[in-house]
C-alpha cells in the first residue's frame, strides 16, 4: 500500500475531508489531494506530525509493506489497528517536540489557551505557552505578553532569566522597576544595582543609591559611599532620617518623584 493510499484510509477512517486535514496540518486541501494521489511527498516534520494525530509508526508510513510496526503483514484489522498498535513505539521526543493544543473558545480572533511545543510554531493565545509565546499572559523560552515568564520575558510585568519590562525581575533585569541579581531600571534593586534611585550591594543611582557601596548624588553605604549632595557610611539608626528623605524628593526631578517616594520608603 503507497504512502497515499495509507493517508486516504487513515483520514476516512477518521471521517475527516481533506479540508479538515489540510487544517489540522496547516496545508493546503491541494497539497492534501496530492499526497494522497501519490503525486507528491509530504515533509519529514508532517509525517511526524501525522503519525502524531494518528498514532502511526514512521515504519509504518514510510514503507508500503509495513502493515504495523513489528514490520509483518497483518492477518487482519485495518491501517488504524496497526497504528494504534504501534503508538507505544512513537519515541517521547517526537510528541513533546510538536506538541500542539488550542481552546475553541476565541476572543475576538485569538484562541483564549494555546499551549504549543512545536519549534516551528509560536503560541499565541489569551494565555500561552510553548517555546515561543505571545498573549496576554505567555510563558515560553521568549515570551512577549502583558505578564511574561520565561528565559527571554519581555512585557509589562517580566520574570525570567533575562527579563525586559515595566516590572522586571530576573538574573539579570532591565525595567522601569527591576530586580534582579544585576538590575538596571529607574527604580532597580540587585547585588549590582544601576538606575536613578539604586538599592544593592553596589549601588550606583544617579540621584540616590542605598547599599555596601554607594554612588550617587545621595550616597548611604555600609562599607563606601561617594556622593556629591549627600555622603554618609553612618549606621541608619544614628541619621535624620525625616530630613535625608525630604532632601532625596527635594532632588527628585518632577517625572521621577514616584521612584524617589518607594526609594524614601525603602531606607
């Protein structure tokens, strides 16, 4: 039986037409009509994923002998048989590398889940994961959504390994607020910590930095401390506190007195 014999048979069996077919792998019906007419081939990465949909072997497609895995001619049962039968032999890798579902329930024109581990493929959803990501809430090796998580999260509130956003937190966190083992924002907490206002174990804030060392133009250290308006390596409990704030918000440019507020808050 040729490869498009097999194709035909499987998506009868499953009562589908060559459109729904050609959907499910995102070809065309022509495409479709051609791979069951044996007038073409399809590509290695949709024979994994038929085989997928179906539970086929590649054994099974790729030779028109094989009437189920053990590569002997069945006695009797249908192309579903054998491949039901040969699911148990599709290796674990090929399932997880094209792993594919969706919600059928939409937002507008976006499914509202979409989980997708195909390389190929990003997932784009309301909510999505897989290793590429984009919705509303994403979680991926690059997400791009309003709450991302991931090795590369870029978003309105990011937590990763690098993360990009309004709100960042990661190992290393770019932002207007980060956190992260080296930080960079307006308002940035880290062990390196490089903003406007920094709080860390090195701290270099334009205006104020709190930390071991300090840099600033308002600089408290524990250890070091360089500043131009402001220098002190004195323990908190002994400084004026009140008046140390007043003079950080007195500096503070307009745009910027929300993070000089939370820095105030944070010494």
């Amino acid at each position: 039986m040729t490869l498009g014999s097999k194709l035909t048979r499987l998506r009868k069996e499953h009562n589908e037409t060559q459109e729904q077919f050609a959907e499910r792998l995102g070809v065309s019906r022509q495409a479709v009509s051609k791979w069951e007419s044996d007038l073409a081939y399809p590509e290695t990465d949709k024979l994994v994923r038929i085989g997928e949909l179906y539970h086929c072997s590649m054994d099974y497609l790729f030779r028109e002998n094989v009437e189920d895995p053990s590569g002997s001619q069945p006695e009797a049962g249908t192309a579903s048989d054998s491949c039901n039968a040969s699911a148990r032999s599709t290796p674990l890798y090929l399932s997880l590398s094209s792993y594919e579902k969706k919600s059928r329930k939409m937002i507008g024109s976006v499914p509202l889940w979409h989980i997708c581990f195909d390389r190929r493929k990003a997932a784009r959803g309301v909510i999505a994961i897989g290793f590429r990501s984009k919705g509303v809430l994403s979680v991926g090796l690059l997400s791009l959504g309003i709450f991302s998580v991931g090795l590369l999260p870029i978003g309105l509130i990011s937590l990763g390994v690098l993360a990009l956003g309004i709100i960042a937190a990661g190992s290393i966190s770019l932002g207007v607020i980060a956190v992260g083992a080296i930080a960079v924002g307006i308002l940035s907490l880290g062990a390196l910590a490089v903003g406007e206002y920094a709080l860390g174990a090195l701290a270099v804030g334009k205006y104020a930095a709190l930390g071991d060392h300090a840099h600033g133009a308002v600089a408290i250290g524990k250890t070091f401390a360089e500043g131009s308006l402001f220098t002190t390596t004195d323990s908190r409990s002994m400084l004026d506190l009140p008046a140390l704030r007043q003079t950080i918000l007195d500096h503070a440019p307009t745009l910027l007195r929300w993070a000089a507020a939370l820095f105030t808050h944070m010494i």
